[in-house]
C-alpha cells in the first residue's frame, strides 16, 4: 500500500471595512478566507470572498379619488344707458330743445361651475435588501505551497443571494380642488325709463 502524503496548509485571512451602502444607512462588509492544501505533488488553494451590502426596494402605489360638486354664483348689477335727441318745435322751426332718455337696466350674471376634489392616496413601501455575494476561487499547480509551479486550473464561481428585511409602509394624502366646466351666461332688462326735455333753444 502506497502511503500518501498529505500536507495541509490552512491560512485564514479575515478582513472587513465599512463604507455607506445604496441605502444609506448600512454599511457594506467584507470577508476572505483562504485555504491552501498540498497532495499528490499538487497545491490547491481555494479563496472565499463574501461580500455582504445593504440596499432598498421600494414600492410606489397611487390611487386617487374624485368628488364633484355642482355649484353657481349670481351677480347683479344695474347700468344706465343715457340717449340724447333733439326735438323739433312743432310750429316754430326755428326752435328744438334736447330729449334725454335715461334707461337703467338690471344685469344677471350667472356663473356655473363644477367644483372637482381630488384626494390623492400614495402608499410608499421600502423594504431594506442585505445582499450576499459570494466569490469562490479554487486555483490548483503544481508543486509545493509557494513554488509557483505550473497551473493546473483556476476557476471561479460567484452566487448571490438576497435576504429583504421588515417593510416599512408610509401613507400620505394629497387634497386638491379645481374649477371645471365653467359657464357664464348674462340677462339684462329694462328695470325703469326716465325722459327730461331742456329748454327750448335756436338753432344756431
């Protein structure tokens, strides 16, 4: 029976740093460790890096609800209209005198509009995100530990993996109101009616 030979080198190297995350409150960590076996005239080493981070997912929804409301608004107002003729005498045709006709008018003005409420509902969800990456290197040569011998083969593997945390829902509403649909129509009526007459007067 052939005796094998086996040494086993194990070097672990632990390090880590922080610095600020995607969601700006964690902090992103990271870990190596190193294995170096020697057998059968060939050295193995096999690195790990686990890259821990921290994110964020977040979730929008909207949903809006609409009111409409039929209101309307009336103005009154009155204006004078003042018309100026002249008369002529009906026997003297040398005379005239000036005919002033007042008129006041009553003037509605109705305005309609609908009155539109908006109540904007948005949900925001954020869900925090640890992000596992980890990193395998196995690169195998010949020779003892150290030598440099000739590589035989260096592959890497690297799988990911998430792991989301408790959710963290915020609710605000938005309120807004608007005119919409807005008419005007107006109605104006003779409410009273005066004629004076000036003295009479030649013509020049």
């Amino acid at each position: 029976m052939k005796k094998l030979l086996m040494i086993l080198f194990t070097v672990v190297l632990v390090f880590g740093f922080a610095s600020g995350s995607l969601a700006g409150s964690g902090k992103d960590d990271s870990q190596v460790t190193k294995t170096v076996t020697f057998e059968k005239g060939v050295t193995t080493i096999v690195t790990t890096t686990v890259d821990v981070s921290h994110d964020k997912e977040v979730k929008v929804k909207k949903s809006t609800d609409t009111s409409t409301v039929k209101k309307s608004k009336k103005a009154v107002s009155e204006k004078v209209d003042v018309v100026v003729t002249k008369e002529k005498h009906p026997t003297n045709h040398k005379l005239y005198r000036d005919v002033k006709t007042a008129t006041t008018y009553k003037i509605v003005k109705l305005t309609k509009w609908d009155e539109v409420t908006k109540t904007t509902k948005i949900k925001t969800t954020t869900i925090p995100v640890k992000i596992i990456k980890t990193t395998v290197n196995t690169l195998k040569h010949k020779g003892a530990p150290g030598s440099n011998g000739k590589v035989i083969s260096d592959e890497t593997k690297v799988d990911k993996d998430k792991k989301f945390g408790e959710p963290k829902v915020k609710v605000t509403t938005k309120k807004t109101v608007s005119k919409e649909n807005v008419k005007t129509s107006t109605s104006k009526k003779a409410i009273d009616k005066k004629v004076t007459y000036s003295e009479w007067k030649k013509y020049h």
